[in-house]
C-alpha cells in the first residue's frame, strides 16, 4: 500500500511538472515579442520562438545555424556583444540590460528592435545559466513613435486585447492609465483604479520594500503580488519602460505586468513535492556537455556536486565504485540508442554514508537523430530498500530458526487442552515425534503429570496484557515415555483490537544443564568445605577490590564479621605505606598472574601485623572474574628475621674492626660501604667516599710509576666488568698524594642473580723499612726536582724578559727586511722559551702541592668566545675553520677559577690547531648535571680532523715529558707537558679528562668540571 500510494504521488507530481512545462511552451511559443536564449559562455543560441523567427523572416532551423552576429546590422555589431553583457548583469543591481540594435532580416530589409536582456541563475549557487533577451520590434515606433500614441484607437485595440496589465503612471506611483484587462485579472474596473498610488495594491511585504528600493526600474524585472478586488493576491512579473523629458527627468513610467500566479504555484509545489518524494531532477546538454543539478537531487547527493558541472566527473564520484561502471554502460548505451531509461544504483556520501538511488532518464534527439539532451530524474529509495532488506532477512531468519533451531518453536490454541497447531522441525530429535504427529494434540497430554498443574497456572498467570514474556522449566514426555527437561518462553500474540488470538512457545532441552547444575551443587558443597575449614584466612574479591566472600579464619584475623567484609574495599585493611605496592599486585592478578606478597595489614582494633598474601585469578568460561586470596600471619616469622639481623649487626662489629681495608663499589662505581680501615689506609674522610673518582684514584699507576689510561687499571676493569682479581704489588694513592704498595683482592657482588658491584679487601705491604726509606729518597728526590724546577725557572725567566724586551726595542728601528726577518726568530724563539718556562713552572708548583684555585664569578660565554678569538688568525692563516657551540640550560655566571679554565682550553685548542693541517676545530661545551640552583656539571669537548692519535700510543697521553714520536716533535715542537698539566689542572678543580682518537681521522678530547651558580 506505501509503495502504491508512493508511486500514485510520483505520478501526480509528473503530472503537475508536464502541466506547468505545457503553459511554459505555450506562453513562451506565443509570445508578441521575440525571445531567444542563449548560453553566457559563448553565446549560442539555445531556443528561438516563433515570434523572433518572423521578425527577422526566417525559418527556426536555419536561423538556429546562424550567430547573433550574423543577422546584427553591421554598424550595430560592435555596439555590445554577449560577454559585455554578461559583465553588465553580474554587475548590475536591478539584472537587465537595455539596448536598441538593428537587424538584417532574411530579405535584406532592416528592422530596429529593443532589447531586455535578463540573467537567469541557479537557485543553489546563484551561477548564470541562461541570457534570455525579449526582442520589441521598434520600427515602426522610431519612424513615428508621437503617432503611435495619438492613434488610440490602434492603442485601444492592443491594450484590450492584450493578456498582460498594462498601467501610465506619474513618477510618484499614481497610476495615469490602466489597460482594459484589469477587470479580467484583478477584477477592478479601470476608473476603480486611475488615481490611486499603484502600492495601495501591492502586498503589503511587497509595498514595504518597493518605499524603501524603488516602485520601478529602467532593467529590473519584478516579481511581486497585487490584490485581487475578492482581497486573494496574484504573483505579477513587471517590466518598466521609463518615459523622460529632455532634461532627463522622469515625467511617464510605463509597466507591464504578467500574471504568473500559476507557474510560481507549480514551481514552489514542484519543489515540495521532489523534497517530499526525495525526488530530484538534472538534466544533460550534449552540446555543451553541461550538466545541471535541482536542489533536491544536489541534497541527496550530500552536496557533492555543483548545480552546473561541466562533465558528469563529480556525479560519477559520488557513485559506489562498486555500481559506477555499470551505470556508465547504461548511459551509454541509452546514447547509443537502446531503450534503457533507468537504473539502480549507490552513492556514497562525504562522511561514507550510502544511499540507494533509482534513476529514470529521457533523451531528446536532434533533427539528424544524434542525441542533443538528456532529462532526468532520481530518488532516493534507501529507506525503501531497506525495509525490503529488512523484510527478506526477517522472513530468511524466521526460516531458519524455525527450520534450523535446536529450539523447538510451536504454536498452540487458547483453548483448556492447549492444542498444538504448529511444531518445528526440532521435535523430531527432541522428543521423537513427527511435526504432525504434534499438531491437533493437547499439550497438556505431553506434560509430565508432576508438572501438569504448574504449567495451567503459568499460563494462566501469562495472559494479561502487561504480562511480560515469561519462562518456565517443567519435564516435557518424549515419545518412547521418557522425559527429558524443558525451558519454555511463552508469549500470546494479539490482535489489533487486543484480542488473544493464540499462543507463541520456544522450548529448549535443558537436561544436561539440569544435571550440570546438581553436579555444580556438589562440587559447590565441597568447595565451601575448603573454603571454610581452610586453617589460612581466604577470601574472594570482584574485580573492583571488593570482599565478596571470606571463611571464619579471616575473620578472627581482621576483626571484623563476614557480613562487614563484604562489600569492603580491601585498601581498608591495608597499612597506608603499603598499600600502593598491595594495588599494583592487584592490577598483575587481574591480568591473570598469580601474585604472592607481604604486605602490613591493620585490623578492626586499629593493631598492626604482617601478613603474607597470596593471589590467584578466578576464570570463568576463559574471563576472569574475581580474585582468591589467601593470607597468613607472618608477625613471629618477621621477628625471628629480626633477630637474624641483630646477628648481622655483630657480625658488622667485626667488620669495622680488621686491618685489611674493605669497600664495597656498585656498578656504577660509587661507594656503597666502607670499614675504617680502608679509610685509614687511604687517609680519607667518611665524606671523601661520595666522590666516584676514588675507584680511579686508588691504583692509577704502574709499579714503575708510569700511569695507566684512565679507566684501565685491572682494579676498575674487574669492578666493571664484574670479574674475580687477585694482585700483589700494586701501588694505591693515598688522598695526600703519597703512595703504597697493596696487596688487593677484588670479588664480585650478586643478588639472585644480578650483578650488584664488588667488594675490594686490600692490605698495605709497605712496612719494611727498607721499602719505607727507598720511598721516602724518592718522594724527597722528586720534591727536590720540583723545587729545582721551580727556582731554575725564576731565575731563566729575569734575563728572557730582558731579551724580549730589547728584541721589542730593537723591532722598532730601522731595519733592513734580512734584519727584519732574524728579529722575527729571534721573538718567536723567546716566545717559544717563555712558553717552556711556564709550563715548567706550573707543572712544579702543581708537583710541590703549591697550586691554588683562585674562585670567582665568570661568564662561560665569554671564556670560550675568548678562547676562540685568541686563536682566530692562526685559524686563518692555516686556512681552518674554528667555531665553538654553547649548549642551552647552562647558567650565564658560574664561580670557578676562570684563568686555569681558560688555560685548559688554550693548551687543548693550540694543540688541535697545530697538529690540524686541515678541514676544522670546533669548541663546545653543554650541560651535564644541574644539582638544584647551586652547582651544575659542564662537559666541555675540543675536537679536530688532524693526524689522530694511535690507540698504542693513547696510554702516554697524559703522562709529562711525553711525545709520541720522535718526529713530531722535531717537525711540531713542545715539552710533552701540555697535557700533563692539564690533567692535574682539571684534577685540581675537581674534575676529569679523557680522550678518543683514531689515527688520521682525528682527536677529540672530554673534560668535565664542576662549577658553583654565581
């Protein structure tokens, strides 16, 4: 019936659609005046009426060959033509242009015509679609316009006849003349009309906006609402021709006027109807290859394409990918002549919505047969389609259940025997019987007698109206006289007046769930057993930490009754300190991890003991859904730990009281324990072990007092590497400096497992005296060489200076360019010297102990700046690049002794340019650690592309009075002190140097140091 009267609609709305394009053709084919349309692109004549045709004297298919330029009088063909147009009525306020031009006609006469030309837009996107130009032949009026007007009775005749309103009125709206159809379109004689404002007439919405626009226009066509005398209103299309004087004023305005009541009727029902029928209409110029959308089909498209589209690539967008060639084919081949003129298809919208179109088209055909046009329409159906999905699918799965259920489905009458009139398939394994063995029997004859009068008073219970679907288990006979168990919903249908008309039954055998249930009433039996004659305390959680059960055991440990547990949060029982640790071994159980753990637990009375927890996850059908636990009182066993700690307690008194000095280093080398025998044996203070350089400063020579490579000593290598060491004769460093010779063994530290660090024992083995006093005639010996050093570089440094300063003295006179150049050596020679006696200098100060730190504030920035621009021009000259680069976060004034700072970077960056030849040498500093606002820890890295250093010989770096090879120092020079100095310099300020090269790739070298924030 919906589709019936769906398509009854369609056929109505069809109906009204030809009807109004009938009055359209007709008004259009029997216009007085010429009307052509043309498109605005190109200007191409797309409809001509007869009366055009006439005017010019040809026949319409030959006119349609010809251009507007072709019948256009030649000295008038440049006067507008269509794209001046065009950009006169985007531009234009009112929408029309008026022109005069003169035409050719086919017998060579010349015609003179007035011109309306008007913009027609699309509703949706206000485009232009169609110039459409009204031609009024003005030949005779231009030969003798003033005659025309006094002929009246000629003007009489037209204006009677005339089916448009033809009105004279002042400028201030007074209406001068009216036409004689007045009575017949508005029903008001003509003297019930002259001498009234012509607003008196016009809807008062309309009248409103003519007082605030204007009551006429010299190109704008309006389309307004005028009274009829019975007081309905009529919709009205006005065009203007305004009369002036001379002097431009104006003195007459003519308007004529069209009832076009009908066609905006039908335009606005036309448009009602598509949105209500979700009808929408488009149609196809082949010419043009134009297409052009309503605003219905563009909605149910979700706006996907334009009302004008210059190729059909945007409808077939929106079409499934699944449907869009078939739908192309079907176009096609319509164009190629074949009857199809429809089609079902998808589209998919923007946000993936799909909707089912069906589609119904026309072609239209030229006089040479080729296809010229296409119209047509769509609709959405996919609410239809659906429901017919829905229908098929709920009768195939009606089919199924029915056929295919395990459930048996019957249908019986409302009678005292409860008459079987329908039975499924599924009695047949059930029950043993025949569907038609079934029907016409009593149902109650099945019933086993036991159960008989329950299930009379259940249905009968069933049958009121707001009984809901209701279930009932009874034992059911089979047909060989057993029984087995069923589960029945029973429901009464109804009529549409609410009668009962019979009764719906889905019954499933539930024997084995009856026995599973008894089996699990046992099985129940002997799990509460456990439950509660458990000697531990357990208990069961939901998954949100919430008691569900727990046995008498857990309540003489918490305090509290099973009915007060129950529905508790476990958190409640747990120690705050301990309860985060308690959550997180939850979260594991949950997962399906069975936990066991200690926690502190408080019961009821506010005392605190130990407990040991144990959790495992309840899984039902593969899901957990709940948490066992079982919990001990582990209190005595936590105080008998006690006491083994106690014992631990002595054996540390023990430890604290060897000769043998014991530390205990991580793997991260900082001190984890200490006995004050290590502390005296290496003259440190319980505050010296935070620092982790002691594991480097412990054993950082060789027996002959050469130095290991930072980092591979065997003692930090076994610490590092985790391995087992023994040794003999080491030499470890005391604090102050001094040295002794250790007897050391080094055993690795682990926990279940995982390395923790090692343990370091050692021993002094210097107590004979002739080691003691061999040590002592070395110590004094270096002493002794340090001080020489010291005195001796006094003393040169008083007759280099005055050497340099005559060499300045004598620079400054007239010399010959040979005399010149010796004084050139002679500066660099002292300079050279100088920079010897320095290095001498502070190498034995720092060997006396007589080297200071000067602290003070600085600019980091500043510093390396400096540093940089002091070694810019040798830079330059050797053609190298120098940069630096300051990390961000690093403080702008740090405290330090800026001067040795800027010592270390000019020692480290003289030598990466002296030993570069090319490519580049950057300075750069970051920030390591920053310890609050107090102190931060800068790494400050010189890097180089020079000749490297082998790994065979990176050992002696830092050693003094070392070079690596004899001819580098013959072809670069120096002492070999640079970066002994340093290393005791960085030393010295708390910090530490290393150095990674590759042989002719280049060298970088790393020191770190701390600072104080200023």
């Amino acid at each position: 019936m919906f589709r019936q009267s769906r398509i009854l609609r369609r056929d109505h709305v069809r109906d009204q659609t030809k009807n109004r394009l009938s009055i359209y053709e007709y008004i259009y084919r029997h216009a007085p005046g010429g009307i052509i349309v043309m498109t605005p692109e190109d200007g191409r004549w797309r409809m001509i009426n007869p009366a055009f045709c006439r005017m010019l004297g040809y026949p319409e298919s030959e006119l349609l060959k010809l251009s507007y330029i072709d019948v256009t009088y030649p000295e008038d063909r440049e006067v507008t033509n269509h794209h001046e147009a065009l950009a006169y009525l985007l531009n234009s306020p009112d929408g029309v242009m008026q022109t005069e031009k003169r035409y050719v006609r086919k017998d060579g006469s010349i015609i003179s015509a007035e011109l309306h030309t008007s913009l027609i837009r699309d509703e949706d996107t206000g485009m232009p679609i169609y110039l459409v130009t009204h031609f009024i032949e003005t030949t005779a009026r231009k030969a003798d316009d003033q005659k025309l007007l006094e002929a009246r009775d000629l003007y009489d005749l037209i204006t009677k006849n005339a089916q448009d309103l033809i009105s004279l009125s002042s400028p201030d709206g007074t209406i001068l003349y009216i036409s004689p159809s007045t009575e017949e379109t508005l029903g008001y004689a003509a003297d019930e009309v002259i001498g009234r404002n012509r607003l008196e007439f016009y809807h008062p919405e309309d009248a409103k906006v003519m007082r605030e626009t204007s009551l006429f226009s010299d190109s704008d066509v309006f389309t307004r609402r005028l009274r009829h005398k019975d007081g309905h209103y009529l919709w009205f299309e006005t065009s203007f021709k305004v009369m002036r004087s001379p002097a431009g004023e104006v003195t007459r305005v003519l308007a004529i006027g069209r009832n076009v009541t009908a066609r905006i009727k039908n335009e606005q029902t036309l448009a009602r109807a598509q949105q209500i029928a979700l009808i929408g209409s488009w149609e196809w110029d082949l010419l043009s290859n134009k297409l052009y959308f309503s605003a219905e089909i563009r909605r149910i498209f979700g706006y996907t394409i334009q009302p004008v589209e210059e190729d059909y690539a945007s409808f077939i967008a929106a079409i499934h990918p699944e449907d869009a060639r078939e739908v192309g084919h079907v176009i096609g081949r319509t164009l190629e002549g074949e009857p199809t003129t429809q089609t079902r298809y998808r589209i998919v919208l923007p946000d993936n919505t799909v909707k089912t179109i069906h589609s119904q088209w026309e072609v239209t055909y030229g006089d040479h047969g080729q296809p010229v046009q296409v119209i047509g329409m769509v609709q959405d159906i996919t609410a239809h389609v659906a429901m017919e999905e829905q229908i098929k699918n709920s009768e195939r799965n009606y089919r199924l259940i029915s056929d295919h259920s395990r459930d048996m489905i019957s249908r019986h009458a409302v009678n005292d025997e409860v008459t079987f009139l329908y039975a499924s398939p599924a009695c047949l394994p059930l029950l043993g019987y025949m569907p038609q063995e079934l029907v016409g029997t009593s149902g109650y004859t099945h019933v086993h007698p036991d159960d008989r009068y329950a299930v009379q008073e259940f249905l009968a219970a069933s049958q009121s109206d707001n009984a809901p679907n209701s279930t009932i288990i009874f034992r059911f006979m089979k047909k060989d006289g057993s029984h087995i168990w069923f589960e029945s919903t029973i429901r009464y249908t109804r009529d549409e007046e609410g009668r009962v008309q019979d009764i719906i039954a889905v019954s499933r055998d539930i024997t084995e769930r009856r026995q599973s249930e008894l089996r699990l009433q046992e099985s129940e039996q002997r799990f509460k057993s456990l439950f509660e004659y458990n000697p531990s305390s357990v208990f069961s959680l939901d998954l949100d930490g919430h008691f569900r059960s727990s046995n008498v055991n857990m309540e003489l440990m918490t305090g509290y009754s099973r009915q007060q547990l129950t529905g508790m949060h476990f958190r409640q029982l747990v120690d705050e300190a301990h309860l985060p640790r308690a959550l997180q071994h939850f979260e594991e159980v949950k997962k399906g991890k069975p936990q066991s753990y200690e926690i502190r637990i408080t019961n009821k009375d506010g005392l605190h003991f130990e407990a040991s927890i144990t959790n495992v996850p309840i899984i039902v059908d593969d899901h957990i859904v709940g948490v066992y636990g079982i919990a001990i009182d582990i209190t005595e066993r936590k105080r008998y730990l006690e006491q083994v700690e106690k014992l631990s307690y002595e054996r540390e008194l023990i430890f604290n009281s060897v000769s043998e000095g014991i530390v205990g280093i991580d793997t991260n080398g900082t001190v984890m324990f200490f006995n004050p025998a290590a502390s005296s044996l290496l003259g440190l203070e319980a505050q010296d072990w935070h620092n982790k350089q002691i594991l480097y400063s412990l054993q950082h020579t060789h027996a002959d007092g050469t130095h290991y490579a930072p980092g591979e000593s065997p003692l930090v290598k076994a610490v590092r590497n985790g391995t087992a060491l023994e040794s003999s004769d080491a030499i470890f460093w005391r604090k102050d400096g001094s040295s002794f010779f250790a007897e050391y063994e080094v055993t690795p530290l682990a926990d279940r497992g995982q390395r923790k660090g090692a343990v370091i024992v050692f021993r002094d083995k210097t107590g004979e005296k002739e080691i003691i006093r061999a040590k002592e005639y070395a110590e004094q010996a270096d002493r002794s060489k340090s001080e020489f050093l010291a005195v001796m570089s006094h003393e040169l440094r008083t007759p280099l200076n005055g050497i340099i300063g005559m060499t300045d003295l004598l620079a400054d006179t007239p010399l010959s360019e040979e005399q010149h150049e010796f004084v050139h050596i002679i500066r660099d020679s002292n300079d050279a010297l100088l920079r010897l006696l320095n290095e001498i200098l502070d190498f034995s100060k720092m060997e006396a102990g007589k080297m200071e730190l000067a602290a003070g504030p600085f600019s980091i920035r500043q510093t390396i700046e400096g540093v940089v621009e002091l070694f810019t021009a040798r830079a330059i000259e050797k053609d190298l690049t120098l940069s630096c680069s300051i990390g961000t976060g690093i403080p702008e004034l740090l405290t330090g002794d800026e001067m040795k700072l800027r010592q270390i970077l000019v020692n480290l960056v003289g030598n990466a340019l002296k030993f570069t030849e090319e490519g580049s040498v950057s300075v750069d500093v970051s920030l390591k650690a920053l310890s609050g606002s107090h102190t931060c820890l800068l790494a400050f890295s010189v890097s180089d592309t020079g000749i490297g250093i082998p790994e065979d010989k990176q050992a002696r770096l830092f050693q003094s009075f070392t070079q690596l090879h004899p001819s580098l120092n013959r072809k670069y020079g120096g002492t070999g002190l640079g970066l002994a100095i340093c290393k005791k310099l960085i030393e010295l300020m708390d910090g530490h140097i290393s150095a990674e090269s590759e042989d002719g790739i280049g060298s970088t070298f790393t020191f770190i140091l701390p600072f104080t924030i200023a």
